[in-house]
C-alpha cells in the first residue's frame, strides 16, 4: 500500500509517495522499513528488529565515546533464530569475550521485554524488568542455559551458575507497550563505566515519547534514500 502526503507551501503543493515497506536502515539481520518508525513514534509495541537497531546505533555511540562505556558482549533478541551475536567493543581481539566485562541480552517474552547483564567478573546476572514478574525471571534462565549450550567453552566459567539478580530501584513503565524502549535505555545504562543514580531517573517514563521521537529520527538519518 502506497500513500501520498501533501506538504503545504506558499505556491506550490508537493506530492511525496512513500510506502510503509520502504528500506530506512538495514546492517546485517537488521532492517528497520517506514512502518517500523511509525511504530516507534505510535507508542506500539517494540520488535526484535527495534532493539537490535537502538544497539547498532548505540555501538556507534561508543565508537565516538569509547572511554565512557564498559566493553560488553551484545547477543542480539533473534539470537535463536539467528545464532547472532554481535561484539560491541572499540577494541575488539581474538580474545574478546575474555577481556569482556558484560554480556548484554535483551528478551522478548509474550509481547514484554525484559533485560539480562551478565557481569563475567562477579559471575552474576542482572534482571532489568520494567514490570516485575517472577515468570520473567524464569524464562531468563531459560535462555541462559540455551546460550550455554550453544557456546560451550566459550565462556571463563558456566554462565547457568551465576545467580540471577533483580536490579531494584529502577524506573518502571505506567503503561502496556513502553517495555521495549526501558529495555533500550537500561541497557544504555547498564554499560557505561559510570554507575547509573536511579533515584534520579525515576520520572523516566513522562520522557518516554522523548526517547522514542530520538530513536526514530537517528534511524531516518541513516536512510540513503
């Protein structure tokens, strides 16, 4: 389906035809078309291909900044779809999940998405929820264990034995679709060097429709179209 948009000027009326399938951004497994930014900027609800793209963009962000983020592995939500795991590093070697301090992996479970961090150092896994469910931290374990048997020996230690922690005092959502975009600024949060206060991002879902205009206007700027 093709729609046309009339843009009002002092003379003139331009037409411009443009189609919710159209390409905005693609790296990789990662496509993000005009029907997803409309979904961004709608207040629905956040695909895999939506969390996947707000981590490209945040290892652009890091490349840029690199000495105010943790080096971290990223295993993309379509992980066991894909089996794909992208390294977010400024200085990425052989030994990479070894000099690693975090790994990153967002869950999408019936429709809510929840956060997990692994610390390598402390051996400890950190839950983000933005809507606290006993059930979220089930199915948590469950991939945990998925990803552990699908890279045996890749890891200094078994990731299934860390505990799984919930992080308490965090913001959390006031409505039924924002889990997506938290999930996204946790994990901007969760990686930077500097430890997050916050006690003082409590008011972060009114800022919400803020985050999401911002994440829809960094992908349009990549459109080569």
């Amino acid at each position: 389906m093709r729609f046309t948009c009339a843009l009002p000027a002092p003379d003139l009326c331009f037409f411009v035809l443009f189609s919710r399938d159209d390409v905005i951004f693609q790296s990789g497994n990662i496509l993000i078309n005009r029907g997803d930014i409309d979904d961004i900027l709608t207040n629905q609800y956040f695909s895999d291909n939506h969390v996947d793209s707000f981590a490209f963009l945040l290892s652009e962000k890091i490349r840029i900044m690199p000495k105010e983020f943790q080096k971290y592995l990223y295993i993309s939500p379509l992980y066991r779809v894909t089996n794909m795991i992208i390294k977010c590093s400024y200085n990425t070697t052989p030994d990479f999940v070894r000099e690693s301090k975090l790994i990153v992996q967002p869950i999408c479970f019936q429709s809510h998405w929840v956060l997990i961090v692994g610390k390598l150092k402390e051996k400890v896994w950190k839950l983000y929820d933005s809507l606290p469910n006993p059930e979220h931290k089930a199915i948590c374990t469950e991939v945990i264990k998925q990803i552990h048997e699908d890279k045996a020996g890749v890891f200094p230690s078994d990731i299934t034995t860390w505990k799984l922690q919930t992080v308490r005092g965090i913001p959390t959502q006031s409505n039924e679709y924002d889990c997506g975009i938290f999930v996204c600024k946790y994990m901007e949060r969760a990686i930077l060097k500097k430890k997050t206060d916050w006690a003082s991002l409590k008011e972060w879902q009114k800022y919400m429709p803020k985050f999401r205009a911002e994440l829809g206007y960094a992908l349009c700027l990549t459109t080569k179209m």
